[in-house]
C-alpha cells in the first residue's frame, strides 16, 4: 500500500506505525474508530479527511496526525 501512493511506513514511539506521504484526500464513509484512524494515517501531511458519518467512534489514534 504504501509504495502504491508514494508514502513510508515508519514505527512510532509506542509500538504503533506512522505512514509519511500519502494522499491528498480521504473519505471516511463508515465512521468507526478503526477506519478514522486509518483515515488520518493514510491523509499526507496536509492533506483532507471527510468524515462522512459516524458511529461507534469510541477511540481514536492521532499519532499520525502529529508526526
């Protein structure tokens, strides 16, 4: 995945995974806690994440949003 948009998976400080580059732009359309994390983590520096709808977001990782 992360050759495909041109970005790098790097490990973080806690034993989670950072992913530098990415894309421009990311829909989020299921709205849990997983998949708005993958939305951030997945969004370039930068970048967009619409988050269409929610439910069930009960815990978020933002370590890709600080790196």
């Amino acid at each position: 995945m992360a050759e495909r948009v041109g970005g790098k998976v790097i490990p973080t400080k806690f034993g989670h995974q950072a992913f530098v580059g990415g894309v421009d732009l990311v829909y989020d359309c299921v709205g849990t806690g997983q998949t708005l994390t993958d939305a951030m983590k997945y969004a370039r520096s930068g970048g967009t994440v619409v988050e269409v709808g929610t439910s069930q977001i009960t815990l978020v990782d933002t370590a890709s949003a600080v790196v």
